[in-house]
C-alpha cells in the first residue's frame, strides 16, 4: 500500500468529532492510518481504492460533505468510481461500499480484513 498527496494533517479531536457526527467508532487500524495519511491518495495492488476520505473540517469533500449517506454509516475511502467505503454502525455489516447509483454491499466484517482485501491484486 502505498499513500501520497497528502492533504491536511488531522488531529485525534477531528477523528472524535467525526466519531461523535456519525455515532461510530473509527476502529483503532483506520485511526493510525488517518493521522498519518489523512486525505491522502491511495496506491494498492488491487486498485479496489483510490484515497481516503480526509477527517480534517479544514477540506472540501471531507468526512461530512463528500458523501451522503444514510444514518449509521461513515465514509472514509474512495474506490475510484465514484463510489466510497464506509464504516458501519451495524456491527453484522462491517465495511460496505456504495456505488454510485446503487445499494450498499457488504465487503469485509471488519477493517482489518477490509485492509488485506484491498492489497490483494484482483
């Protein structure tokens, strides 16, 4: 996995005030990853992702105004269609995608799996 252009540094507050908006915990992985690669565009083998959404108030096309979705999910990655990744409050959905003009599928129970799935060339 590789990360570059990066946007604009985070804080630990802006993630607990996203966390707080949303109503969801950004698992402990994820929280590393965005303080050190906030809104930062994503390399993988899989090409399945193509950034992360950034946590920071400060940019356009943040955590709270990219996306809108419905209650209960958080977004935190674009795959490169148009479509974004998202934490789910829903404990059985784990990590879904939303594509453009569609319904949500489920990709990973957690974002542990979610991360290895996305360094596995397609």
């Amino acid at each position: 996995m590789y990360f570059f252009n990066n946007v604009i540094p985070v804080t630990s507050a802006q993630i607990d005030a996203a966390e707080n908006h949303f109503g969801i915990k950004v698992p402990t992985s994820l929280r590393a990853i965005i303080l050190k690669h906030n809104g930062a565009s994503v390399e993988c083998d899989s090409g399945r992702m193509s950034a992360l959404i950034s946590f920071s108030d400060n940019d356009i096309g943040n955590v709270y105004d990219r996306y809108v979705l419905p209650s209960g999910y958080l977004p935190f990655g674009d795959d490169g269609a148009e479509g974004c990744y998202a934490i789910a409050a829903d404990g059985n959905e784990g990590i879904v995608l939303w594509e453009k003009g569609s319904e949500k599928k489920i990709v990973a129970r957690d974002f542990d799996s979610f991360w290895r799935w996305l360094d596995e060339a397609e």
